[in-house]
C-alpha cells in the first residue's frame, strides 16, 4: 500500500500568466500552465500519488527558493534552478529525458533530435519529444527550449505563444511558431 503523500499548492501570478506551483515534501513536483486551472490531472495523481492531501502554503516555495527564482526568470533575468529541490514523478525514461532538458542552457536551443542524442538514444526522437511534452515542471526543466530541427516550434503543453514568450524572454527570437494548430492558443 503506498504512504499518503502531503501536496502543497500555490498560484503565482508571473510573466503575465497565472501558474499554479505544486511540491511534495520532498521538492517540487509540478508547475502548472493557467489552462490547467489550479488543478493537478486526476490521472497522474492516481498513478503517482492516489493519497494524498493538498494544502495551500505560500512558505513551502518560499523556503525552497522557487517563488523568488520564478520572479527573477519572469522578470527577464538569467537564472539558474538548478539548486531547487524537484521530485519528479514519472517513468525511469522521462526522468532521464527530463534530466538531460534540464542541461540545455539559459537562451540556447536544442531539437528533439539532439536531445535524443543526448541521453545516447538516437532513434528515440518521437519517444524524447513524448516525454518533453510531460514534463511536470516547465521553466524549470526547460522543455520550452526544444524545437524542430528545422528550427520551427513544432508543439508546446502551454501553447506556442507561450513557448515563443519564453524563449523572447531569454532573448531567442526569430522561431517559427508552425507547429501542430492544437498548440496555438
């Protein structure tokens, strides 16, 4: 039987959007886009955390350091997350994808066949962009920094617009935003 799990929640408003930060009590554990509306996918829940409470607790994040990095990063400046505590729930497969995200640079990009690469799994592109596509921390791991070897956004959980926002942001600009139309909102 697994352990109850305590979940902690906290709506940051950043960057122009309402994100939703959420962490165990180990790390963080996911950041959420304004369309999931403050809420986790029961889905994920149940596969990684079917007991579980959720309290709302501002100091959690404080203490970790995330709210203020976050601000830092929205407010246009380079920033490191690398010293926040993360416990990120999925596959031993997307943990290494997730991994490897987590080591493209402040204001570069990779496409999803370099990332591929990366984690010595050549052929795996389809599989890479999956798992990119489910990372549970976005800006953090930053999945936003992966686009087509053509060099176009091919797809984004938080939307194109938003992809492009962020990658302005870090000042990458001139990315064609011809991905998949159930991206553009």
């Amino acid at each position: 039987m697994k352990e109850p799990i305590n979940i902690y929640r906290w709506p940051l408003f950043a960057g122009n959007r309402g994100w939703t930060l959420w962490a165990s009590d180990k790390g963080l554990i996911r950041l959420s886009y304004e369309q999931d509306e403050g809420k986790l996918p029961a889905a994920w829940l149940k596969t990684y955390a079917p007991l579980h409470t959720i309290a709302e607790d501002r100091n959690v994040f404080a203490d970790m350091g995330a709210i203020a990095l976050l601000e830092q990063y929205f407010a246009g400046e380079k920033t490191d997350f690398s010293g926040l505590p993360l416990d990120l729930w999925g596959t031993p497969f997307q943990r290494e994808v997730w991994g490897a995200l987590a080591e493209v640079p402040y204001g570069v990009t990779a496409s999803y066949g370099d990332l591929a690469v990366r984690i010595g799994r050549p052929k795996a592109v389809r599989a890479v962009g999956t798992a990119n596509g489910q990372n549970p921390v976005p800006v953090i791991v930053p999945c936003h920094r992966i686009i087509g070897t053509n060099g176009t956004l091919t797809g984004y959980r938080g939307g194109l617009q938003l992809k492009q926002e962020l990658l302005a942001l870090e000042g990458i600009t001139g990315v064609g935003a011809t991905g998949h139309e159930r991206f553009a909102f």
